[in-house]
C-alpha cells in the first residue's frame, strides 16, 4: 500500500509538472524503482519497530515511541537520499535535472506517507498487526556475527576491503560515451537502419561532425563568400581532406575536384546571379551571410577516441579572420563529459557537506559521519566496477539479454552515484541510529554495535532484499540504461548490505572504540569518557 500510495501521487505531480517543463522518459524508471523500494523498506522498518513497542505498551504509545525510535531514522535517512537526488539539479543538464527532480519527489512523498499514513494504519489496525502476542526475540544470528567480527575486527576489515577494492578496479578503464540507437533493441527498426548504414556507407556516416565556420570582422569582410575568406576554407579544406581520419568533406569549396580557388572566387562572387539550380541550393544550404557549414564524416564511430581526437583537433584549428565550431554526436558526447567533470567536483563537495551535516545532527558524532560516507564510496565504487566488468566489457551478455557497446553511458554513473549515495546512506543511518540507542543506554561501543547489528541485522537484510527485487526486476529491459540503472543499484545494495554493514561497519566501530562518539559538541568529561574507553581496549587487546 506503502509504494502504490507514494508511486501513484509521484506520477501525478509528475503529469501536472510536464505542463511547465520537459519530463525525461527515464524520470518514470527511476521513479517506480525508488516509490516502490522506498515506500516498502520505510514501511517495513516501522512496522517491525511498532511490533517491538506494542508487546508492552498500548497502541497509542506504541506509534508514539516507534515514530521516535524508527520514524526519527526514516526521516534523517530520507533526507540523505533527497539531497542525493536533489544534487543531479546542479548539472546544466536537463536529463539529469529531470531525473533529480522527479527522484526528490518521490523520496519526500515515501517520507511523508511513512510518518503519516503509515502511523494512522497502524493505529487502526492496532492489535491485529500481530496476529497473536509475539514476544520480542533476540535474533541469535546477527549477535553470533556481530561478536565473530567484534573478535577478529582487524582481519575482517582487512578482508573486506581488498574484496571491495577488488571489485572496484574495472572502473579505472572505464569509457564513456552517449547512448545512440545502439542502445535499443536489436529488433528496433531505428538500429537496425543505422547498422544498415555503417555497414554501406562507414562508421561516421551516421553521426557527421558539424562545423559553424563564421567571420570575425564585421566590415565588407563579414561575408564568408569575400576572396580571402574563401581562399583561407579552401586551402584548410584540403588540409582535412588528406587527414587519414577523415572519410569525407562537403563544403562550398570542394564541389568539384577540378575547380580551383580563383575558380570559386568567381563563381561566388555575386551567389544572386548563379545560373545552376543545383548549385544555388548548395550554396543555400551551406551558408548564409557570414557563416557556412562544413560538414566532416570520421572514419570511426563517435564514441572511438580518433574521433573525438579529430573534433578537439577541428576546435583548436585557427583560420585567419575566421571562427570554427563543432556540433554533432562526438562533440555532444565530449561536452557532456566535459560539463560532468568540471561540476562533478562541486556535486560531490555539496553532497557529502550536506550528508555530513544531516548526519552530525542525527548522531551527535563527528567521527560516524565521516565513516558513514566512507562506506558509501566503497560500496559505488564496487558497482560501478562490476558494472564497467559487465555492460562495457561484455561479460554476461547472454545471461542478460544484451549487445555490449563497448562504453557506459557518461550520464549512468552521476544518476547512480547521487542515488546510491542516499540509498546506502538508508542501511547507515537504520543501522547506526539503533546503537546510539544502545549506546546511550549503557554507554559501552562494544556491546552497543552487537546490540545493534543484533536488532537491525534482519532488517536492513529484508529491506535490503527488497531493493533488490525491485530494481533487478529492470535488469530485464531492452534499453541497456535502464538495465544497467536497475542492476547497478541492485548490486551496490548487496554488496552495502552484506560486506559493508554486517562486517565492514561493525569492525571498523569495534577498532574505533570510544572514537565513534566523539564530538565537538560534547562535554569534556565525555571526551574523557570515550577516551578512556579506547585507551582499555587498545589496552585489552595487547593483552
């Protein structure tokens, strides 16, 4: 009820908002992937926590304490996944707007309904939600883990890092590119007429690059057609004409072979008086006062680097009183990464200050946040390796139903980054939140991680689980974007929780010890404390 609720209000904002502003197709993917795996992991941490509460208390204290306990976690880890999300809005880039837009949407409306909706459910069903009085049961399992790691911390942090590492290496050969008609089906008709044109014409037939060369001067030499302005096209005309990475120039000064400059010269010396139809049309169609297209096929296809080495090196030509501009496919493709990697850096800074910030409140502790995001890094780090190993690679293309492109798709990793940032963030902050509780009440980090992990071990498995099976439930599209979205999420969610909170997490607090909870805000007799603390088990451990 929890996700059809937050996933069909979520669609109809998004119908209203299309009558303002341009909507990505994808914004629908994302959204049902994040209303459904949302709406069920905030209802299933609540429900659990209310079924705890309710063995002693009535109904009305019960949904009182649960929305302190659980439903202050759902909050705080709601709000990390919306600042996530909210940050793909810094990229000038209408995609990633719209998807950041709709993504944040969905996210605050999961909240809302699990801090409203959810307690007046319960509150109705009171009783019932039990079936029969269930006492509380410590959860052996997660207990007999949590002291196992507790016991060899150092080797299992060890362990896990060199497995998550492991994982993470791929990504370091990474390519990237912008997804074309390759990316459909290969039962599409627009793919397969592409392919049908590669195979007859070249590579670049497909994706010409296109080049705005327009004058300087602004004097009776703005028109492109003056003498000096044709003779400097001419002779660089030829120039890429001889460059072995060139297929092809259609341009107004290479019409015929045989035609020389002075040639052209006279020919457009009054273009209104141009006999030939056909040649008049060219000359429409390739330029227009003070400006003319030149229109330049590669040999290879857009995303090969002689490709975008050939657009980098047509930017950087210099014609005497002229401009040159390149659009098209490969051009496309090295503005967007261009743009990606000069605002990723202030995305992730505004990213992790704001994580960082929400998580000090939450936690009162400087040290857990910083953890926190550290945790989150590994965790997309080993995705996007596994997604560099399986989509541009080529491993398991059978298994999945897919042609490997040879690339990923420059814009899958910024969208995975900002979501998987907060979704991990979710297991953090469930998971931390019930050892503060702990730690609060007996002021022992040792015994609290074990309490915690113990209480919310199952649970961030479940809901864990859940994400799972809802987003690989996309690894079954024929559009390889929202494949590798769905599969990218679905793995960083197993590898968060499995090696990060049920091993990482808990070894890397046992080694910190006191550390955890230290805070410039805190008392100096609870500095003293969580020294202290440290101090005994470093102590205990020489021992």
């Amino acid at each position: 009820v929890m996700g059809a609720v937050t996933l069909s209000v979520t669609l109809g904002i998004l119908y209203l908002i299309t009558f303002k502003l341009s909507v990505s197709i994808f914004a629908l993917n994302l959204t049902t992937m994040l209303g459904l795996g949302l709406g069920i992991d905030y209802a299933l941490l609540i429900v659990t926590r209310f079924r705890e509460e309710l063995v002693l208390q009535s109904v009305e204290q019960a949904i009182a304490q649960t929305l302190n306990t659980a439903g202050r976690a759902v909050f705080f880890s709601g709000l990390t996944v919306c600042i996530g999300l909210i940050c793909l809005m810094l990229f000038p880039i209408g995609f990633l707007q719209s998807l950041g837009m709709s993504g944040a949407i969905v996210v605050l409306l999961s909240v809302a309904a699990a801090l409203t909706l959810l307690p007046a459910l319960l509150g109705v069903i009171g009783q019932g939600i039990q079936h029969s009085v269930i006492q509380p049961t410590k959860q052996r399992f997660w207990a007999a883990i949590a002291r196992a790691v507790a016991r060899h911390s150092l080797a299992s942090a060890v362990i896990v890092l060199m497995i998550v590492v492991g994982l993470s290496l791929p990504f370091l050969s990474a390519r990237f590119g912008l997804g074309g008609a390759e990316i459909l089906p290969k039962t599409s008709t627009a793919r397969a007429g592409v392919e049908v044109l590669q195979r007859s014409f070249g590579a670049g037939e497909i994706a010409p690059i296109l080049l705005s060369i327009q004058t300087k001067s602004s004097d009776s030499e703005a028109n492109i057609l003056s003498s000096n302005h044709l003779s400097t096209l001419y002779r660089w005309v030829a120039q890429l004409q001889s460059d072995p990475r060139v297929a092809s120039v259609k341009s107004l000064v290479n019409l015929d072979p045989r035609w020389t400059v002075e040639i052209y010269q006279q020919l457009y010396r009054d273009s209104s008086r141009i006999a030939d139809p056909k040649l008049a049309n060219v000359l429409k169609q390739l330029s227009h006062h003070s400006t003319t297209l030149v229109i330049v096929k590669s040999r290879t296809d857009s995303h090969d680097a002689a490709s975008r080495d050939l657009v980098r090196d047509l930017r950087a030509s210099e014609l005497k009183g002229l401009t040159v501009q390149a659009a098209g496919q490969t051009a496309n493709e090295l503005d967007t990464i261009a743009i990606i990697q000069q605002r990723f850096p202030i995305v992730l800074a505004a990213l992790m200050s704001a994580t960082f910030v929400v998580l000090c409140i939450l936690l009162r502790s400087v040290v857990l946040p910083v953890k926190a995001i550290v945790m989150n890094l590994l965790s997309i780090g080993g995705s996007f390796g596994a997604l560099v190993f399986i989509f541009q690679q080529g491993h398991l293309q059978t298994e999945l139903n897919f042609a490997p492109v040879g690339y990923l798709d420059a814009l899958l990793p910024v969208v995975l980054f900002c979501v998987l940032f907060g979704l991990s963030m979710d297991y953090e902050v469930f998971l931390l939140a019930r050892i503060q509780e702990a730690y609060e009440r007996c002021g022992r980090n040792a015994e609290s991680v074990i309490e915690g992990l113990e209480h919310t071990g199952s649970i961030i498995t479940s809901a864990a689980m859940l994400i799972i099976i809802v987003t690989s439930a996309f690894a079954f599209s024929t559009l390889i974007f929202v494949k590798a979205l769905g599969l990218g999420i679905a793995i960083a969610i197993f590898i968060d929780a499995t090696l990060i909170r049920a091993i990482l997490v808990p070894a890397t607090m046992t080694l910190l010890g006191g550390c955890n909870w230290w805070s410039i805000f805190a008392s100096r007799s609870t500095q003293e404390t969580a020294s202290r603390e440290v101090i005994g088990l470093r102590f205990k451990q020489r021992v």
